[in-house]
C-alpha cells in the first residue's frame, strides 16, 4: 500500500462522485461518472484486483458511459429544475447519507487493517483456493477457476443478470408489430449524426479488427491473465458500439442484425446452463465439469475442468457482447433500431 | 435417467434453461411461449414437491453445486422451512401463468416472448433465492428477481414506468444494503456459506462490524419486503403493473423476503444473537404494529380497489414480521404460517382483479358495480378470499392469525395484539363495502334501462385458476394443522 497514491485516488473519486451529482449538465455529469470509474479502475488495480479492474474500466469507464451519452441525447440535457421542497428533500437524503456513512466508518474500526495477511478472509477460504486450484482444476488464475468453477453457479446467475438487463431494455423500449414509418424522422432531425467526418471512420475502421481480435485473446487467455468472458464480450460489444458511433446505427445492424443480437444473447446462457446440465445428465452434480472427460477425448478429469471453465467463458461471452450491442441500439435508437446516436 | 439427489438442483435450473427457450421460440411462433412456461414452471413444481416430500421423510438436504464442499462452493439446503416456500412460489408462481393467458394477449400481445422470459426468470429467482445456503448466491438470485421484476412492471406502461422506476431506485438501495452486510460478514469471517457463518460468527457477537452487517441485511430485506415506513414503492408500482405482472409477484415478493429476513435471522445469526443480544426486539414488533395499523388505515381510504389491496398487503407484512420478532413458538409458527396463507390469499384476491380488469377495463371500486349478477361464480371465489383475508374460519386466514394473536398473549405485546383485532376489523368493514358495491350497485346501463343483466362469466383460463385457489384456501385451513405438524413445527428454532 503505497498511501500517497490512495490518498490521490480516493480523494479523486470523492471529487468526481460529488461532482457527478451535483453537475446540472447530464452530459457532463455522465462524463465525470465515467471518469469515478476509471479512478475507482486505478484503485482495484492499487489493490492487486486487476480482474475487477479490468471489468471497471470496460464496463464501468467504457461502455456504461456510452448508454448514459445515449440516454441522455434522447432525453434531456439539463436537470428539470423542481419548485417546492426542494431544500427539504435535500436535508433528508443528506442526513440519511451522513448517518449511514457514520455507522459504517463505525463498523470499519473492528475491520482487519489493509493487507493484514492474518485477516479471516485471507485465511478462511482463501488459502484453499490458492492451494488447489492448479491440482483440482489446472487453472492458474485463481479469479477464473473460483468464478467459473468453485462459485460457478453465481457466474451463471450473474450472466442471467446481464440477459435479463437487456431483455429488460428490449420489453420496455422496444416495438415490435406496429413500427409505422413516420413516427421516425422528426425525433432523430434534432439528434446530431456522428461521423460525416471521415478522419474518424477511417481511424474506426482500423481499430476495430484490432478491438476483436484482442477481445477474442482477452477471452481465451482468462486461465491464466486477467480477463475471461465477461471483459472479452464488453471489448467485442465496444467494438460494434464503436462503428454506430463513426458511422451510423445502421451500419452497425448491417453486421449484427438484431435477431440474430437476441438469439445470441440467448445462447450464450444457455450454453452456459447448458454446460451445466450436461454434467447432469452424465451423472454428476450440476456444474460438475469434472464428468465431462468422458465425452471429451484425451482428458482428465481435472483437465475437463479447465475446458468446462472455457465453455462457460465463451457462454458468458456471448451473452455480454449481444446484450450490451442490444442496449445500445435500444437506448440510441428509442427501441426503433433506426439511425440514432 | 436424472437421480433424485438431484431434483433441488431441477426446482432452480428447469426455468432457468426453459427461460431462454421461450425467448428463441417466441421468435418463431408466439403462442407457443404460454405452453412452454406452464411446462417449465409445472415441472419445477413436480421438483419442489419430490424434494418436500423426501425433506419431510428424512429431513434436511444438502446439494453441492459443483461438487465442491461448503464452505468453498455453493451449497443448497432444503430443511423444513424452505421445502414448504418452495413449493408455495413453485404453486403460485403456476396458477399466476395460467391465469396469465387472457391479459397477456390483451395487454402486450407483441411481447409475449419477453413476457413470458421475464415471468419464468422472475420465478428462478425467487426460488433460488428459497434454496440457497449461500449468502452471496442469495444476492444474485435478488438481483435476477428484481431486475426481472422491475421490467415487468414497468412493461404496464405510463403509470407503471414511474412506479416501476421508484422501484428501482428503492429496490437498489435494499440490495445494496443486504449485500454491503454480506460484506461486512466476509471481512470478519472469510466465509459467505450460511452455516459455516453460524459457526463462524458468535466468537464476533461483541463487534460493532458485525452489528452493522447484522443491520444492514435487514434493513435490507425491510426494504424488499416494503416494512411500513420502507413501503412507499410498493403501492405505486403494484396497482399500475400489469395484472399478469400483479398476480405473480404481488404474493410472492413480500412472502419470499420475510422468508430471507427469518432465514437471515436465524441461519446466519442464530435465535440466540437476535432475541438477546440485540436490544430491537420490543421495538421491531412496535414498528410492526404501526404497519399493520398503517397499512389498514391506508386500505381504508383508498377508492381504486387494486390500490386497496396493494396496502393490505403492506399490513399483511406487519402480520409476519412481528410474528417473529414476538420471539416465541407460536409467533414464529404463526409467522411461517401466514407467509403460505397470505400468498395464497393473495393470489386469490389479485386473480380476481386481473379478472375485473380484463371484463371492465379498470380497477376503480365502481368497476366491480353489479359484478355479483354478472359473475356469480367468480364473485363467491373471491368471497372466500376476503373471508380469508378476514380471518373468518375455516379459510387458511383465521388459522395464522390465530397463531399470532396468541404469540402475542404468550408474549405479553398487548399492542400487536390489538392491531390484529384492529385490521380484521377493517378488513371486514372493507371487503364488506365491497360485497355492498359488487351485489347492490346496479352496473351501468348501457344497453337502455331494465334489460336484464346477463350471465357473463370470465374467461375459463382466469376462472378455474380463482376457483381452484379459492378452495385452497379453503383446504389449507383445515389440513394447517397437519402443515404445522410435518412442516412448521420443525422450521421454528431450538431454545426459544
């Protein structure tokens, strides 16, 4: 613990949480947002949890920002200024603030110190999962194998999660049936339309292949670096995100229509769930990968387990690029998977 | 060719991998969702009760997921308590589907595929959060319940998307406070596995982190479950939901989070922490009176009839929380009682809305006008659940009310014991003016003055589902004494 850095860094995410809040331009508000994310990515990174901040920076700097731009344009840019009650309301929430953060600075002062190596979470079950997991799953990145094998079945819901968000976006925004053709023009003319300048589309187009290809590398590598499935579906997603923005939604859905968006989306739960299901139905507990070496050739089954973790990965993969793509075509477009943003 | 060690895993995974199915299939043919989800939700059932069955012949199951050992995997443990919920969620989250079918095509016939995906998930989510031994996993079945849960709210449109985005923002706050208490647990013990914590955490009894955390998944679980002055989502968002959306999670929700605060209570902390070492007991059953007193007064003004029952079942929860915090056998049993009987009113009293809804459009009490003439069957299907709702016997409501009433003799709260009094009181006064509006109102005339008003019953996919759950009601009253015997009995703590 290096104190100087973190008292910089936690000193920077107090500025831009207060600022993000009080900010009356939502644009700039969802930037500075962006911006605590980044900062709080530095902090995990301080703390030798670059898996978490891996996935902040993706999710949290990268493609979350880009869904509130998006909401944001096809809302309002200012705060509704409010009449009456306004100071009260203020008083309440940051009483309630106050008292809340008090009683947990309370409760920090039982806390085990930063680091302390004999602090019950780094000997419980910890150790167990250090020791083991090259002899038990031959995975060497210890996230991995406890997120995708010994906690595999949180990693299963938590991908369900992200399913439901966006099929959440699609049955509350999206139209299906009834699409006419003239409710869309008047609401995109006050929307500006990115990339006319060809400087960006050219920029785009040559880091997109690069994007993929590193999102594909980010998932297969996830044994035995940071990363996995999740931030390799969010590079993947960006990189479609990425072409909408320089060019137009349009040119997007020519390359990943929305059907097929939803379909995989699908797929990539279930073969997730699947996976989980095929153990089953060999015989063993649900998630069980370890029965699985009787269907894959040439392996063991401590090996099975680590292939079971890949399957799992690209599952989840799947599943994060479609539906974060799928979000964003719904925010950007109003559900319309017209030209927006 | 699946052993049946394996069916807890099934109660959870059928709807989950079903879900998904109905999101492809419907891209192929609509109609076909409605089919699917009465498939997967009936076999969850058929799971939930195999596995009640074998918990009441041999007792408490353990299933490792993974087949890694707790506390370093995740655990499932069926004991009596969470065999009985199960199979209460897996029933009613079913007859909630079948009655959906009319409304559904109504409301959203476009989003039949999203509906019924959202629906079954909701329904994973509930049940896996019943069966967990795990804290965290807990959590993300919350996640997956709420999230599921605020999209079908808000899919009711309008009204319904203000309600539902207050929802969201509440509904938040209480995950996060459940889940900043699981972390507060973690950073003292190292362990995330409910009775890995409970032997873990009386050597910490004395910390304040552990006092905070013990606070905070309460709180917590207060919010989910709307305890009275955490209740202001609630009634917003249930009476603007869709009624298919009404009918599942207006029983379900509130009962599923008593279940966790009773789980957290005493499978994470223990009887012993909660009764004596924290100084709420008085208190909590005080606050309970106020919601039961609340909720009622609130029922009683209110002119839109689902608006109405929506506080009911704000008071409904007073009921059950202070049942347990009375702290003794009765309370508790009463308690555990009343989250099975007050789901299955419940979904008696919304079916009968959603029925209202469909035939007249609205839900204003001057919607049910003349109601008794047009729908006689339907009107004494509900009769018995307001009966219920009531506490007259032998509906399964007088039965968990007359456990709690004598909890609280037993325990000497005088106070908890005049507002049961109090709200069955008021529940009679309104539900009779209900009869009063339904049998005496003429309805509108629309068709000229003195025709004759029709016969015009609702729809046999929302009736028999009323009908059945209404004699239900009936049934559970007289076999919950056999309920208490096989299940409840062993569900309520040692030592108290």
């Amino acid at each position: 613990m290096i104190w100087q850095f973190d008292f910089i860094i936690l000193a920077l995410a107090l500025i831009c949480a207060v600022a993000s809040i009080s900010l009356k331009d939502l644009l700039s508000a969802a930037i500075v947002f962006g911006a605590y994310s980044f900062v709080m990515c530095l902090l995990w990174t301080e703390m030798g949890a670059v898996d978490v901040a891996f996935t902040e920076a993706a999710v949290g700097a990268g493609v979350s920002t880009v869904f509130f731009l998006a909401a944001v344009l096809h809302t309002s840019r200012q705060v509704k200024p409010r009449r009456h009650g306004r100071f009260f309301y203020k008083f309440i929430g940051a009483a309630a603030a106050l008292a809340i953060g008090g009683v947990l600075l309370a409760a920090s002062a039982d806390f085990p110190t930063w680091g302390d190596p004999a602090s019950p979470a780094s000997i419980h079950v910890s150790p167990h999962y250090i020791i083991n997991t090259i002899p038990d799953t031959a995975v060497p990145n210890v996230v991995t194998s406890v997120l995708a094998d010994y906690r595999g079945f949180d990693t299963m819901f938590e991908t369900s999660v992200i399913f439901v968000a966006g099929l959440a976006v699609l049955a509350i925004l999206g139209r299906f049936g009834r699409r006419t053709r003239d409710e869309a023009p008047a609401e995109f003319a006050a929307v500006p339309v990115a990339g006319q300048s060809p400087i960006i589309q050219a920029a785009c187009r040559i880091m997109v292949p690069f994007m993929q290809l590193f999102a594909l590398y980010v998932l297969a590598h996830g044994h035995h670096s940071p990363g996995g499935g999740f931030q390799g579906g969010v590079i993947l997603a960006a990189s479609f995100i990425l072409i909408a923005i320089s060019y137009d939604l349009r040119a997007m859905i020519g390359r990943l229509r929305e059907r097929w968006n939803m379909v995989f989306a699908s797929l990539g739960v279930m073969i997730y769930a699947g996976t989980g299901a095929l153990c089953l139905l060999l015989g063993a507990n649900f998630l069980d990968y370890s029965v699985l070496h009787r269907i894959l050739p040439a392996t063991s089954p401590i090996m099975a387990r680590s292939h079971g973790m890949l399957a799992v990965e690209v599952g989840v993969c799947f599943t994060v690029m479609a539906v974060m793509v799928l979000i964003y075509v719904n925010i950007a477009s109003h559900g319309k998977s017209d030209k927006g943003l | 060719m699946i052993a049946p060690e394996q069916y807890p895993v099934l109660i959870v995974t059928v709807p989950l991998l079903s879900a998904f199915l109905i999101n492809l299939i419907g891209m192929v043919d609509k109609r076909l969702c409605y089919p699917a989800s009465l498939l997967a939700l009936g076999a969850s059932l058929a799971a939930a009760l195999a596995v009640a069955a074998r918990v009441a012949a041999t007792g408490t199951i353990h299933y490792h997921v993974g087949n890694w050992p707790p506390p370093f995997g995740i655990e499932y443990v069926i004991d009596h308590l969470n065999a009985l919920v199960l199979v209460v969620v897996a029933g009613v989250a079913l007859v909630a589907a079948i009655a959906s079918k009319r409304s559904v095509e109504q409301d959203f016939p476009d989003k039949r595929a999203q509906f019924y995906t959202l629906f079954v998930l909701l329904t994973t989510g509930l049940l896996g959060m019943t069966i967990t031994g795990d804290a965290f996993n807990l959590y993300v079945l919350m996640e997956i319940s709420a999230l599921t849960n605020y999209s079908l709210i808000a899919m009711g449109g309008n009204r319904a998307l203000v309600g539902g985005f207050n929802y969201i923002i509440i509904g938040t706050i209480g995950a996060c406070f459940y889940l900043l208490g699981v972390g507060h647990l973690y950073i003292m013990t190292g362990s995330l596995n409910m009775a890995d914590l409970l032997q873990l955490l009386p050597a910490l009894f004395h910390t304040k982190a552990v006092l905070v955390g013990a606070i905070l998944m309460l709180l917590g679980a207060w919010i989910k479950m709307a305890f009275f002055p955490l209740h202001g989502w609630l009634p917003n968002a249930y009476t603007y939901a869709p009624s298919a959306t009404s009918t599942l999670v207006a029983p379900l929700m509130t009962k599923v989070s008593v279940y966790i605060m009773i789980r957290v209570l005493f499978s994470v902390f223990g009887a012993y922490y909660v009764f004596t070492v924290l100084p709420v007991k008085g208190l909590v059953v005080w606050l309970a009176v106020a919601a039961i007193v609340g909720g009622s007064i609130f029922a009683l003004a209110q002119q839109d009839f689902k608006r109405m029952l929506t506080y009911l079942i704000v008071a409904e929860v007073g009921y059950m929380v202070g049942g347990v915090w009375l702290a003794n056998q009765w309370g508790i049993t009463g308690a555990i009682l009343h989250i099975v009987n007050d789901a299955v009113m419940t979904l008696c009293l919304f079916l009968f809305c959603g029925i209202v809804v469909h035939k007249t459009r609205g839900h204003r009490l001057e919607n049910l006008r003349g109601l008794f003439r047009r729908m006689p069957v339907t009107m004494a299907a509900f009769a018995v659940g307001a009966l219920s709702m009531i506490g007259v016997p032998p509906t399964a409501g007088f039965f968990s009310k007359w456990y709690l009433i004598l909890g609280g003799i037993d325990a000497h709260q005088w106070g908890f014991v005049a507002a049961l009094l109090f709200s069955s009181l008021v529940n009679a006064v309104l539900f009779f003016r209900v009869f009063e509006i339904a049998y005496f109102e003429p309805a509108e005339e629309v068709h000229g003055h003195g025709a004759a008003v029709a016969i015009d019953e609702a729809p046999l996919s929302m009736l028999l589902p009323l009908v059945a759950v209404a004699i239900g009601l009936i049934v559970l009253g007289l076999y919950s004494t056999s309920l208490v015997s096989t299940f409840i009995q062993y569900a309520v703590p040692a030592g108290i």
